[in-house]
C-alpha cells in the first residue's frame, strides 16, 4: 500500500491500534501564580518565564492525570529486558536525595556513562547531581559506577546494588556500566521521564542484580530509504534502542525509492536519487557529516550502526543517477511505488563494481563498526548462478575493505566468506539453503518476519502496516526462541536478532514509535535475557510499568489489549503533529517535551 493513514484526533476512550499518548504519572510542580487558575494573568505569567499558554496547558492536563493516576511501587523485578538474576530486598530501598553525587571509575568512558545518567535524571529530579570521578568509588550516599574488573561479567555484563546508602553499579567494561544505567533508570517512578522538574520522591527498590546478555547482536533496523526520516529523528530512535539494551541500529540506507547517503565519488546518488520517496513525501539524504553524528550518537550509546547498501537488487534510486550502471545503460525515471524485486544493476558491467567499490569505500571510512550489510534481497530478475557470482565479488570487495559482510539469508548460495553474517527474514523457520550456508561456517542473525517485522500490523485495523507475514501483536513479536527457530541451524550459530521496520507506510517519527512500541522491548528481550526467565505472562506484566514511561516521554505507543496497562490512556486533546519526514525539524532526542504525540485512528 502507499497511501498514509489518516491523523485524526480524537478524544474517545481510545481502542486498540491507535496512537496514543497517556498522560504523564506524575504533577508538575504547577506554581498557580503561572497557571492561570485567575484567568487573564496567565499568558503574562507563561511569558514571563518562557512557556506558552498551550504548554501550560499540557502541564496542567498532566497533573490533572498525575492525581487520578494510581501511585504503584516499582519492584526490582520490573525490568524490560528481564535480568538474568534477582534478589530483592524488601528492607532496603534507597531515596535519591537532592545531594547526591554520582561516583565513578577513574576511566573516560565510565565518566562518559556516569554523564549520561546524570542526564537522564537532572531533568525531572531538578537535582545537580555532581559526577565526580575517583579511582575508588564509594557506595555511601549516591550512585557510584565501579569498573571492577569483574571477569565473569563478560563484555557488557553488569551487577547492581541498592542498599539504604546508595546504589552501586560494577561491571568490566563500560557498555556493562551503560547497561546498568538503563535497569536503574527503569526503577525510578516512570516521572523520571519528565523533561522539567516534577515533585515525587525518588525511591529505588532494594536488593540485587546480575545480569548479562544471552546475545551479542541485538539490533533493529530503520529504513530510511522507502521514507527518509531525518537526523534527529533517528537519534531519538537510537534513545529508543538504548532504553532496552538493543546494540546494533542496521540503516537501510539505500533502495528503489531513494539512496539516503552522500557519496563523493558518484555524487548523483544522493542528489538525484535521494530526490523522491514513496508516494508524494519529500526525499532527502544525509551528508556525510550527518551521517557521522548518528553515527557518533549511537556509539556513544553502546550502539554500533550497521549501513546497508542492497545490491544488486533494489538499487532503481541509483539508476535514476547513474543510467551506465542500468542492464540497458539508460536512466529510468524515478520509482514512487512499493513494488519490490524489479531492478538491478549490472552485474556484467564492470563500471557496477568500481561504483561498489567507491560506494562500499567511502561507507566504510564514515563507518567505525565491523560491518558492511550488502542487501542481496529480491533481485528476482537477476539469474541465480549470476547473482551468486556478483555477491561472492562484493564479498571480496568487503574483505578488502578489512570489514565483516552481511546480507540478507538470500545470499547464503554464494561461497562463504570469513565471519559473514546472514540475517534470516524467513517466515516457514525451514530453509535447507540457510542451513547448509551454517554448516559451511555462516552466522545468523534472525529477524524471522512473521515474528520480528515491525512493518506487519498489529491487528486488522492497525491504519499502517503490512500484514503479507502476518499480524503480529506483542506476544506474537515475543513467543519464538532465536535458538531453536531454524531447522537444521544449531544454537551456537545464531549471533543474535534483529527487529526490522520497513517504511512503505510509515511517514513520521510518531508512526515509527508507534510501530516499535511495545514490539521493540519484545525483541529486545530475546536477544538479551536468559531464555530461563522467558514468560509470557510475566513480560506482558512488566512491559505493562512501561506505558506510563512512554507516554511521559511523548512516544507514541499501540495500546495492545494484549497487556494489562495500569490506566485506561485519559483523553487528552490533540493537535496534528506533521510528519517530520523529509524536513530537518528539530525534535529534542530526549524528551517528548513538545507535547503528546497525534493519534492516528480509524476513527
Ligand atoms: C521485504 S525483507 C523486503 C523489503 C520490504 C519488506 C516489507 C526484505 C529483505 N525485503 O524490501 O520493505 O518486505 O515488509
């Protein structure tokens, strides 16, 4: 489908498969000398100190809701993805005072985590929060972030313990330390995500825990291609990933509809072929600058990017560009629909592997992490052993480059090559081709369509989506195991899982996050907990504790009837929030702090 959903507003009790934004749990301090409760004073007063009328407004719904919602003391056991091990203590919450200070390793990333957490939580706390470095963090009175040196807590493990005195987080590394900060952040009231300061006591449920990932690779992927989405749009997706331990973000950087990378050596790339998008939506493509600061961004969230060039398939964009590299050397006009499986560059041309050359090249100079994704997907017209042969020479051409190759499970016929990577988008869980690429020594990564596509619908009247793998609702997206998916793959092989988001029918920043929540933390546990702690009943339980984060945060979730969420969402009235694809617009990655998102509806 192409066309986009109809935003409306609305506010009816909200069903199922709609976007919402609940109302945020906790007050704002409202000073009633600012909040116009005497009338005309208000917009005087709002001027006064930088606030318009309508974001007071907002701050007054918020407490209005904040009073009628219930307060529920967050147990230690609340986390999303689920720890491997816990052990509360009851007598041992700790309040975060207004003096605290966060203590840390004497070690420029840990002082770079202890940063982060001290900007996760001045916001709402309205605490200064000082971090000071010290080579012996101590526990008393604060947070302290330990680089201890433990081995057994692997690469990226942590142990956190809160006792009445503070809270200690260790680990061996500092993306351990990274993910130690994220289990706390879920365990303060979900007020913690307020952009400005909100008045709650800062409480922290007692006790411990040990926790490592069951993968390596937990990833999702964003299409930028089909819609472009700009950069602070995918920062604010790389906030999203970070939240649930997610380390990879693979960019669909480039495909029929639209190439979304500068490219010095073939500059036409970008300028002509980034030009459109599906439908009418606006083009566009990242600098390469651009690229490096989302880049930058997710490293300096433990988060690797993953870019992705498809070859040979899915490469019309490039034509429109470049004509040479087309099977009959001319140019086609560009292509706004959402067929798929059509175009190819010329794989008997030796002009289509200088523009690989180049293209993989100058990605892989903009690109610190290990791999390079060469797509391989739906080149339908391009003839099997010719296919095979192109994807073992792009293998090359990435080895020489010095970096890890990935494609899409249809290039498993091709030779192996060292450490490559095969990301499985199946949906039968039995392909012998896949398999047989295992035995002769290919990894998996499994993005399984019918489980892990976050382009499928929720439900029949979710307004965006595809349904060509299924509907998939949250427990569907949860209910599978990476290790025992795919006949004749063992365990040992599968690296880790992926959650894609194709973008044919998503527009905005608000589709992507509704696409993504609750789906995302689904996957994201299965790529990290233990496949022991794995319970549906439990994670709908504790995924529930997150729709007031969400909606505190201004991200747009589906409401799945699927989880028992602590409070029907309060109507709240929205305006239409214009879709950010295409255009630059300045969103704070943060915070939702412009306000609720619009709802998308049926309605
Ligand atoms: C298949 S999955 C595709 C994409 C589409 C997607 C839509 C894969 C590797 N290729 O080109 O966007 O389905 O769900």
């Amino acid at each position: 489908m192409t066309t986009s959903p109809s935003i409306a507003t609305t506010t009816a009790n909200t069903p199922p498969g709609v976007l919402v934004s609940a109302p945020t749990a906790a007050p704002e301090p409202l000073d009633p000398s600012r909040t116009g409760d005497s009338g005309a004073p208000a917009d005087a007063a709002a001027q006064a100190v930088g606030r318009t009328a309508g974001e007071l407004a907002r701050a007054a719904e918020r407490t209005a809701a904040a009073l009628l919602a219930p307060a529920t003391a967050i147990r230690l056991g609340d986390v999303v993805p689920a720890p491997e091990r816990i052990e509360p203590d009851a007598t041992a919450g700790y309040l975060l005072a207004d003096d605290a200070v966060i203590r840390v390793s004497a070690d420029p990333a840990a002082v770079a985590v202890a940063g982060h957490l001290a900007a996760l939580l001045r916001p709402a706390t309205g605490y200064p929060l000082p971090v000071t470095d010290t080579a012996t963090p101590v526990p008393a009175g604060g947070i302290a972030l330990e680089l201890s040196g433990e081995a057994t807590l692997g690469a990226e493990g942590y142990r956190l313990d809160i006792t009445t005195d503070g809270v200690r987080i260790a680990a061996g590394t500092a993306a351990g330390l990274w993910y130690g900060v994220q289990t706390l952040r879920q365990l303060l009231p979900p007020a913690v995500e307020n952009a400005t300061p909100v008045t709650e006591r800062w409480m922290l449920p007692g006790g411990s825990i040990l926790d490592r990932p069951r993968y390596p690779h937990r990833g999702a992927m964003l299409d930028v291609a089909r819609h472009f989405f700009g950069v602070t749009d995918v920062l604010r997706v790389i906030d999203h990933l970070a939240r649930y331990k997610l380390n990879r973000l693979h960019l669909h950087l480039t495909d029929d509809q639209g190439w979304r990378i500068a490219i010095d050596s073939w500059p036409r790339l970008a300028t002509t072929g980034g030009a459109g998008a599906v439908g009418d939506a606006p083009g566009g493509y990242y600098t390469q600058a651009d690229y490096q600061r989302i880049v930058a961004y997710a490293a300096d969230r433990h988060i690797t990017v993953i870019p992705e060039i498809d070859l040979p398939g899915h490469t019309h964009a490039a034509l429109t560009a470049y004509g040479e590299l087309a099977p009959d050397g001319v140019a086609p006009p560009p292509y706004t629909g959402t067929d798929v499986g059509f175009s190819y560059v010329d794989p008997a041309n030796e002009r289509t592997y200088d523009f690989v050359t180049d293209v993989l090249g100058e990605i892989a100079a903009l690109t610190p992490g290990r791999w390079l994704h060469i797509g391989g997907d739906e080149a339908f017209k391009v003839p099997a052993e010719v296919y095979a042969a192109f994807v073992e020479r792009v293998q090359r051409i990435v080895a020489a480059l010095g970096r890890d190759v990935i494609g899409w499970h249809q290039i498993a016929p091709a030779a192996h090559a060292d450490r490559r990577l095969l990301q499985w988008w199946g949906t039968t869980g039995d392909d012998p081709v896949t398999a047989e690429a295992v035995r002769r020594g290919a990894r998996l990564i499994l993005s399984p369509a019918n489980h892990a596509y976050l382009d499928m619908r929720y439900a029949p009247d979710t307004p965006i989506g595809h349904d060509w793998a299924g509907l998939i609702d949250v427990r569907q997206a949860y209910d599978w195991d990476p290790a025992s998916h795919l006949v004749g793959v063992p365990a040992e092989a599968v690296l880790g899982v992926e959650a894609p988001l194709w973008t044919e029918s998503v527009t905005s920043l608000t589709e992507i996050e509704f696409m993504l929540f609750p789906r995302l933390p689904a996957i994201a546990e299965l790529g990290w907990s233990p496949r022991s702690t794995h319970d549906w009943e439990s994670f709908r339980a504790r995924l529930a504790g997150h729709g007031p984060r969400w909606a505190t945060a201004g991200i747009a979730y589906h409401r799945s009837p699927e989880v028992p969420w602590p409070q029907p969402a309060t109507p709240v009235p929205h305006s239409r929030q214009p879709s950010t694809s295409g255009h630059p617009v300045e969103r704070s990655p943060v915070s939702g702090a412009e306000g609720p998102p619009a709802r998308a509806g049926t309605a």
